[in-house]
C-alpha cells in the first residue's frame, strides 16, 4: 500500500487541520486543585456501604475498633464520619498523638462518638507522656471517653501470642463490649 507524501510545507507553519487541536489545547483549563480525598475515609464509606447492603446488617450507627496502628484510624475515621461512628476504640493504639495535622488528638471537636482507650504504660508508640495531651485534647471537644492506662502489660497485650495479657485483655474486651452496648 503506498502512502501520499505530505506537501513540503514552509518552516514554522501549521497545517490547517492541526489549528483547532493548538486551540483547543492553548484554551483548556486546568481545574482548581483540591485536596485528594482521605484514603482512610474512602475505604470506610465502601465497607459501610457493602455492609448497608447486606439484609443481615442492622441500619444505623456503627461502632469501631482499632488495635496498634488501627487504634489511630478508628479515631480519625469518628473524627471523618461523625453522623455514621458512635463508637471507637483504640486498644494499644500507636502514634495517637504526633506532629501533624492527621494526628488523631487533632480536630476532635467533629467527633460525637464516644470513645474506649486501653493505654498501655510503657509503650514506645504511644509514650505515657502523650496520655495528658490527648485527654486535654478530648475535653477540649467535649468527647466522652474512657481511658485506661494499663500497667504490668506491653504494646500487643490483645491478640494471643508472646505479648498476650490475659487480664488487660479480658478488662478491654469487657469495656469495648459495653461501649457498643452503650452506643449502638
């Protein structure tokens, strides 16, 4: 199959078919920058919408519950989704409170759940020290919680393994229980 050559065109001139396109290209906007939507946020509303869907869920309030790093998201999910989370809890949460502006201890003021801590004494990622400023930052909005500062356990005391606790974990399943009990 032969192919037609192309006029030899002057240096520097357009076809006329390629005009538009330069238009429509020089005349396009670029859209006002938005913050990404929080992944976090995003993942939840999915799950609560397989969960609505399903005829086994009951309608309403939900509650939720985080271990280690998950403890900060339930927080951060009560803080995104208030008319939604009546319930959080944060068991061994780590990094609860740190520099930033997605620190859980942060704009606490949207939450309406209430919320369960099971703190414990001694652990690297979430030092003693922060308990203070999370709890100044939780009256300071108003949330209702509890917080218990567990001693004689380590960070992981929950799930069975070499850090299980059989008292700090049964105390925070018994106060998770009765949270959800309470709220949902």
């Amino acid at each position: 199959m032969r192919r037609r050559a192309a006029a030899p065109r002057e240096p520097g001139t357009r076809l006329r078919s390629q005009l538009p396109l330069l238009q429509l290209v020089k005349t396009r906007r670029r859209p006002p920058r938005r913050k990404p939507p929080d992944p976090r946020q995003l993942s939840t509303e999915a799950l609560l919408a397989v969960a609505d869907g399903d005829p086994a869920a009951l309608d309403g309030a939900v509650g939720a519950v985080g271990f280690c790093m998950s403890g900060g998201l339930t927080i951060a999910v009560a803080r995104a989704m208030p008319e939604r989370v009546a319930a959080a809890a944060s068991i061994h949460g780590a990094w609860l409170v740190r520099d930033g502006d997605d620190s859980p201890h942060r704009g606490l003021s949207a939450v309406r759940a209430e919320i369960y801590f099971a703190w414990v004494d001694g652990d690297e990622t979430a030092p003693a020290e922060t308990v203070t400023e999370m709890c100044e930052a939780l009256d300071g909005a108003g949330v209702r919680y509890t917080l218990d500062l567990i001693t004689g356990a380590v960070h992981g005391f929950a799930p069975a393994g070499p850090r299980y606790d059989r008292a700090a974990s049964e105390l925070h399943w018994e106060r998770v229980h009765s949270l959800l009990r309470r709220n949902l």
